[in-house]
C-alpha cells in the first residue's frame, strides 16, 4: 500500500470551516452556535442512518436472550436479571466504551468502516510482513462477513416488526410472511430511485421510536423499580458463576443487542465524530429504559416471554406500534443497504472486486449511491432468507456470528493502531484490546453453537463472497502480470518513437494499468493502423488506501518527449474516478488535453485459459467469469462514449 498523502479535512468534518484559534468572545460564541446547530443538525441525520439496526434490536434481542437464560418452562427472577445485566454491560463495554470512545478515534482521514481502519493499521510503523499480511487478510474477512450481515439484518428486522400483528390475534399469522416480503421487495426497488427524500424523514421518525420505547420502558419500571438492580454486573457475574453453560450460551443471544455497532464507526465520515456520539447517547437512554422496562414487564408477567416488547404496550396502542416499529426496521434495513453500497464501492476501488456500475442519485449528498448488480443481489438473497426461516425466531439463531466475526476483526486492527499510531504502546494495548477482544472471542464462540441452527447461513454468504474475492484479486494479479510480460517496456519504445511512420493530428489517450509498460492498445493501433498521434498521453488511475485526495494531489504529470506524455490520476477509495472531468482540470499540472475532441482508447481483452493456469480450473473459469461480467473499463472511468475506440486482444491466464 502507498504512503498516505495528507488531506484537507473533509466536508462534512464539523469543526470544517471553523477556526479553532482564539477568538474575541462574541466571535467564539457565535462559532460556538453555529457548530452547535450542525453537530445537533448532524446527530438527527446519524438517528436515521446509522441507528436503524441497533435501534431495532429490542424487538427480539431481551426475547431471545430471557428465553436462552431460562432454567424451567418460564423465565424467574434469575433469569431476567442475569439477561438484562449481560445486555445492559454489553451496551457499555462494546457499543460505548469500544466503538464510540476508543475505535472511533481510528479515523482513516476522517472516514471509519471495516476497510479504512485496516489501511490505518497497515500503515502502522514497524510491523512485519507477516502482520500486514494478517491485516489484508482480516479486512477481506470483514468485508465477506459484512455482505452477510447485509442479507440477515433486512430480514429478521421487518419479520419481527411484522409479527406484532399475530400478537393475540394468531388468525393474522398467515399474512406476516406476504407482508414482509412485500414491504422488502418494495424496499430494494425504490433503490433506484434515489432515497434523498425519504431519508429527510428518518431522523424525526427515530427519534419518535427512540422516544416511544422509553416511555414503554419507564411505563412498566415505574411497577417494578426493583429491575434497576440489574444495572450492577452482579447479576450478570452471578449467571456466569452458577450457570456457566447457559450464560455462555446466552451470550449468542446477548450479541442481537449489539448488533449494528460496526454502522456507528463506519458511518463517521458521513457525520462526524461528535454528532454521532452525541446521537449515541440519546439513543443509549432510550435502549436502556426499554430494555429494563422489558425486565420489570417479564417479572410482572413471565409468560409474556414471547412477545415480550409488543406485549409492553397497552391495548389500543399496540397496531400504531406496528406501524411505528415497521417503519423503523425499513429505516434499519435501508442503512444496511446503503452500507453495503458504500464498501462495495470502495471494495471495487480498492481492486477486491471487479468493476460494478455505481450511480449517484443525489446532486448534493456525495454518499447517496447506487449498486444495480449488488442491489439485485441483496433482493434475491433476503427473499431467499425470509422464505427459508420464515420467523424472525429462527432468524435469530442464524443471526450473529458475522456481526461478531467483524467485531474481533475491528478489535485486532484498532489495537495495532493504538500501540504503533498513538503512543500506547505494546502492553497497554494489549492489556485494553486483549480484555476486549476475549469478549468479543466468546461471543464469536458461543454463536458458533448456532450453526446447526442456521448459523451456516452467514458463513456461507462470507466464504462465498471470500472466494469470489480472492480469486478475483489474485487472478488479477496474474492476469497483469501476464500483460506486462508480453508488453514491450516504456523506455524501449520510446527510443524507437521516431521511427513510426505516420503521426497524425490530435490527442490520443491510453487507458494503462501499469505506468512502466506501453499499453496493448497502443501496440495494437501501432501495428494494425501504422500510425501515431502527434500527442499520446498514457493514462493510468490509481486508488489510493485513503478514503479521498486532495485537488492538489490528483494528477501527476510527466513529459516523456517525442509527444508522449504520462498522466498518473490519483483517487480515494470513497471517490469514483472520472478520467475527463481529471483530464480537463490537469491545466495547472503542465498539460491542456480538449477531451471533447482527443480520442480514448482502451483495450478489450479476451481471456483463454492456458494449459497449466496459475489458480487451477476451477477458479480459472470463475476469474473469467468475473472479468467478462465486469463493467467496461469506458463506463467505470466515464469515458465519453462518442470519442472511444476499443482494440481487442486475447491474453492465455
């Protein structure tokens, strides 16, 4: 990976545009106002993005957790107790005290997520290259795990929302499954579509669903306050020590309530820092509230366990609530849809995956996309999930393992961050992140137990999407490698440029993924057409491990000589790299191109699988397959499709 190049702070950085130096005090109250009002503008956005799936856990996580606690046909006292104690310091210890306070300062340029907290840790001084090889290994794992828990989250939020309506009225439960799917397949269809306006109204109805739920909460505390005592990990100490098995078992359930916290860091670039801490502790008392409000109700009516939240609301409540929790589990699944987008977007940039179609439907929100093929995807694999389980009960137990299988990864890179990157050093990071990470192992441990039970399901989804990468990544590697190979050197054919016969007039662009090669494309004009035009720039585009790249670091210019020139474009991993729009602002960089009147060309290549191929047949078939679904190399870097020409090739892998 290449160095980090320092970058401007981005534009949705709160303290962006507001100078933190001394003040005259009327000045700084104002700064202080205005950044107030944005952080606050900001946290209300964070509620409605990147809360929707933690914020819906408490539709089955205390039902589940109670039921895997329970010793007997009813959950006790011991019972409830013990489970909100485990739910209640697993909201502190992973959600507030390791994502919110400690991994959130791992800001790769201002941006979080599974992928940029890996290239932070890759830049770590002095590591091995064994370590770095663990680092890239563990983000393609986070990767692969997050694609499986884009599928389960959509499904197991809207069934359980559904499946109010079947709460003591069991004649409805026939049409929970229709409605879902319903509700689901419309969800993914308005993808296209832009979710700009919608969005407007996620953080108000959060907002309402966070309130709502602690009003439930208190409502039911108030008649039995003695749930408080739960608060002290005495309880949850008390479960490990006289029931060891069933904690360790019910910790499989504790993790539904934790679930959504990687959205937290990796949507820091999107708001900022403050706000979303700021919306985390909103969002933290409504959770609690409930939750102990779910604890005091299960110890007034233990035979509730079932239907523990929507048995909380009183009777002519209990359809808006519906309706409410509907709402708020679309919110939920349209942020895990959007994540996922998002790092397909830098999973492409980056080179793990092949090129997609990525289009922007907003004119002003940078991070509104859209991924058509991953779309599609998504759609087929959540109705195939819903039609398979059918409950979000069953749901449950295949739910977990990916969320906490990314936990322990994000755990292992912040600690390299911390004791090569902020001064901790070996030892306090170890001691910090070691007692970390064991939680987050024995949650990963106990789900395991959940595999029979559909805990298969995301694993799957993760090794499929773990091959599909690596053989993509390695085949590629290959693959141009067996380019250069046959490729003739820059410096070679330049000192025979003066013997091509023919130059003509105009510009002529080379698209090249290597700067130390003359494209095929080149060649191939070069013999066929016998001619040269008077200026070739030869054009390479390089993603970098940062999220963005500043202006003035975009482009490199070199001037070969004989008209040659070389054009290096530099992108972020969170930017789509558009050649023309770089080329026409490269005037400050020592070259003019008119890209209305140059000429791209690019190369088509056909591959043939040779007669020992180096990833063996199988996964041979599978890159080919990859590379000729890929999209074009003229509509990924938005060429324009009037001025570009495409010579083929055939190349044996």
């Amino acid at each position: 990976m290449t160095e980090p190049q320092p970058i401007a702070p981005p534009a949705n950085d709160p303290l962006a545009g507001v100078d933190t130096a001394s003040h005259a005090a009327p000045a700084h109250a104002a700064a202080g106002d205005v950044s107030l009002k944005r952080n606050l503008s900001l946290a209300l956005g964070a509620l409605g993005v990147v809360f929707g799936d933690i914020g819906t856990s408490p539709l089955y996580a205390m039902r589940e957790t109670v039921l895997a606690t329970k010793i007997g046909d009813l959950p006790g006292p011991f019972a409830v107790f013990g489970a909100l104690s485990l739910i209640f310091w697993a909201l502190i210890i992973i959600v507030t005290l390791k994502y919110v306070v400690l991994i959130m300062r791992a800001d790769n340029n201002g941006e979080g997520g599974v992928l940029a907290l890996a290239t932070l840790a890759h830049r770590s001084p002095k590591i091995g290259r064994r370590i770095k090889a663990t680092i890239g290994f563990g983000a393609i794992l986070g990767l692969a795990l997050f694609y499986g828990d884009g599928m389960l989250t959509p499904a197991i939020s809207v069934l359980s929302a559904v499946e109010g309506v079947t709460v003591g009225q069991h004649s409805l439960e026939p049409l929970v499954m229709p409605v879902t799917l319903i509700i689901l397949v419309g969800l993914f269809l308005i993808q296209s579509r832009g979710t700009a306006r919608i969005g407007r109204l996620f953080g108000p109805v959060m907002v309402v669903w966070f309130i709502v739920m602690a009003i439930m909460g208190v409502s039911w505390i108030v008649h039995a306050p003695q749930i408080l005592k739960a608060v002290s990990p005495y309880y949850a100490l008390q479960l490990v020590i006289t029931e060891p098995w069933t904690a360790f078992v019910a910790l499989g359930s504790v993790v539904l309530a934790v679930t959504g916290c990687e959205a937290l860091y990796a949507d820091m670039g999107h708001f900022g820092r403050t706000p979303i801490r700021m919306a985390w502790g909103f969002a933290l008392c409504g959770l609690v509230l409930n939750y102990f409000g779910q604890g005091a109700s299960l110890l007034i009516n233990p035979h509730h366990a079932d239907t523990v939240f929507y048995s909380m609301a009183p009777a002519w409540a209990h359809y808006p609530l519906i309706i409410l929790a509907t709402l708020a589990t679309i919110i939920a699944s349209q942020a895990v849809i959007s994540g996922v987008f998002s790092i397909t977007r830098q999973a492409v940039q980056l080179g793990q995956l092949p090129r997609m179609e990525i289009r922007h439907t907003s004119m002003t929100d940078y991070g509104q996309i859209y991924v058509p093929r991953m779309n599609a995807l998504l759609l087929v694999g959540v109705v195939l999930i819903v039609l398979i389980f059918r409950s979000s009960s069953n749901l449950a137990a295949a739910y977990g393992i990916a969320v906490t299988g990314v936990m322990v990864i994000d755990t292992f890179h912040v600690s390299l961050v911390a004791a090569k990157q902020w001064g901790w050093g070996v030892r306090l990071a170890v001691v910090v992140f070691g007692a970390l990470g064991l939680i987050d192992v024995t949650m990963l441990l106990s789900n395991m137990l959940k595999i029979p039970q559909g805990g298969w399901l995301p694993l799957a989804i993760a090794a499929g999407v773990f091959v599909v990468m690596e053989t993509w990544r390695i085949g590629r590697r290959a693959h141009l490698e067996r380019i250069r190979s046959e490729s003739m050197p820059m410096n070679l054919f330049l000192e025979r440029a003066d013997k091509t016969p023919v130059r003509v007039a105009g510009t002529a662009v080379f698209m090249s993924a290597r700067n130390d090669i003359m494209p095929g494309a080149l060649l191939h004009n070069l013999k066929h057409n016998k001619v040269l035009h008077e200026r070739v720039i030869l054009c390479n585009v390089t993603v970098e491990d940062q999220p963005l790249v500043p202006a003035e670091k975009r482009i490199e210019v070199e001037k070969l000589g004989k008209g040659f020139y070389s054009v290096r474009i530099h992108h972020g991993f969170f930017e789509t790299p558009d050649v023309p729009r770089a080329l026409a602002e490269a005037r400050p960089f020592g070259i003019v191109v008119d890209v209305d009147t140059a000429t791209f060309f690019i190369g088509h290549e056909t591959l043939v699988p040779g007669e020992h191929p180096v990833l063996g047949r199988w996964r041979t078939w599978l890159y080919m397959q990859l590379a000729s679904n890929a999209l074009s190399p003229a509509r990924f870097y938005h060429l324009p499709p009037n001025r570009v020409v495409e010579l083929g090739t055939q190349v044996t892998i």
